[in-house]
C-alpha cells in the first residue's frame, strides 16, 4: 500500500532529497516550501503546495491542501530548516536569532500539531525530524543555531510520550555536515564562502541522509527508530574535520 508522504523544505536539499525517494517506493506525495517553482521540479506529480512554516495561516492551508489531495497522512518529514549567520552570542541579532527558533522549533511545531491528531486518531503515522549534530554538540557561533536544534530531543521525547499507545513513531535524523545550500543561506548568498565549508572534504550528499529517512519510514509498524546520527566519515564532531584526501 503506498503512503502519504509529506515533506517541508522540500524545495531543496534534504527535502528535495527524501522526495524523490519516496516517490521512487511510488508512494503519494505533498511538498511545501516557499519556492513553489522549485517544488514543480522535485517531483513532477506530486501535490505543489506554498509553505511558510512561521506563518500559521499558510500552515493550515498547506496541512488541508495535503489531506484534500492525498488523504490521511502516514509520513511527515519536519525537514524545512536553517542556520543565519556565524555570530557568537554578544554578537548577535535578534533578527536571526527569531528567524531561526521560528523556522526550526516553532515552524516544526506548527506543522506537527496540525498532524498529529489525525495520526492518533488512525492509529499510525510517522514524524520524521531533521536534527543535526548541531543539537549534540555546540560550536563557537552556531549557539542559536545548535539551542534550536537541540530543542527538537524533547520534542521528540514528549511526543512518543504522549502518543505512547497510539501506534505512531517520532525519528529523528541527525546529520553532520551535508552539500546543500544550507551553507549559502547561512552566509546569505555568499557563494564564496559557502564553498569553502565544503573544500578539501567529503560531506554527506542529501540522498545520503534521505537513505536513512526512508530505512526509518520503512520499518515495520512496531518498530520505531528513535534516532539516527549519520556523519560524514570525514568528520569526527561539528568542528572535528579532514580535510585534504588521503
Ligand atoms: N546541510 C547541513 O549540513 C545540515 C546538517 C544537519 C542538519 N541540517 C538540516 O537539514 C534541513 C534541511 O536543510 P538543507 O541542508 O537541505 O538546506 P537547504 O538546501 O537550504 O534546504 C532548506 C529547505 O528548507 C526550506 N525552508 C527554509 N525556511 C522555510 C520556511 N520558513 N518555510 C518553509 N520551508 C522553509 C527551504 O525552502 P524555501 O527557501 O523554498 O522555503 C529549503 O527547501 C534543515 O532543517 C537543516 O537545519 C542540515
């Protein structure tokens, strides 16, 4: 029986990644992002949907989009996410110090309680969340950053509680560095140094991290995969890499 797959972010990156994935098992799919025209390339026929995840309205149309094309919702990936600069704390803005707790920990929340219910009253479905080492281990100005994406253990952690009995699962997958545009929108476009997070190593791909996605979402229905950590070998923590080959 195929599923009803939905994915934020997935305009790019991870998200565009874990798309093309799960319509590869032939699985139906709805994916939300704020570049719709994006969307329209990931995956031809799925269901293209605006998604701002720090705006509630939008989230409420994009959840009732996705129900009325696909029906009940078996598999939500929480991937739509972003770091903002490299500011240490007593540097910092509050402007993207908001923008990213919104994107990551509030967007996340908006969405998966639009969800969750309909999952409970099932009795099945998966939230799927897109951590990071970030949430394991903090780096010298990634503070803001690292706090949003360690908030989501609790999270995770609070849901299984709450639907202990209910049949859902909660995963959450956490990635080391991975070659997206992650990096040019934390340096804000800056293409140069965006590179260079990059140079001379081997990070993860995004398929690499949508594998383990779908190896979570494709278990059976009594076994949950609470959280998987995927590094690149290349790297032994956030600020722990190899660079130059070998
Ligand atoms: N790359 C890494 O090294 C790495 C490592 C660990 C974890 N992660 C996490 O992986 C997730 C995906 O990032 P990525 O690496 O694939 O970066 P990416 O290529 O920049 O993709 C980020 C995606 O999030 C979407 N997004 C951002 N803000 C949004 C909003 N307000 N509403 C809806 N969608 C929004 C973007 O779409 P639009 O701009 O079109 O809205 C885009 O599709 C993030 O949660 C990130 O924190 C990344």
């Amino acid at each position: 029986m195929t599923r009803h797959v939905v994915v934020t972010g997935a305009s790019s990156g991870i998200g565009a990644a874990c798309a093309r994935a799960f319509a590869k098992l032939g699985d139906r799919l709805s994916l939300g992002a704020r570049r719709t025209d994006r969307l329209e390339q990931v995956v031809p026929g799925a269901l293209h949907q605006a998604l701002d995840v720090t705006d509630a309205g939008s989230v409420e149309r994009f959840v009732a989009a996705a129900i009325a094309a696909h029906g009940p919702i078996d598999v939500l990936v929480n991937n739509a996410g972003l770091a903002r600069g490299v500011e240490k704390i007593a540097e910092g803005t509050g402007e993207a110090w908001r923008e990213m707790i919104e994107t990551n920990v509030l967007g996340l929340l908006e969405v998966t309680r639009r969800v969750l219910p309909q999952m409970v009253a099932a009795g099945r479905g998966h939230i799927v969340v897109i951590g990071s080492i970030a949430g394991h281990k903090a780096y010298a100005g990634g503070g803001v950053y690292c706090g949003s994406k360690r908030a989501l253990q609790p999270i995770c952690e609070a849901i299984r509680l709450e639907t202990l009995g209910s049949g859902v699962r909660v995963t959450s997958v956490d990635p080391g560095m991975v070659q997206t545009e992650f990096s040019s929108v934390r340096f804000r476009g800056d293409a140069e140094r965006a590179a260079k997070v990059y140079q001379d190593t081997r990070p993860l791909s995004a398929d690499d991290v949508a594998d383990c996605v779908v190896f979570a979402a494709t278990r059976p229905p009594h076994v949950d995969i609470e959280t998987i950590v995927v590094m690149p070998t290349d790297q032994a923590s956030p600020h722990h890499l190899h660079r130059g080959g070998r």
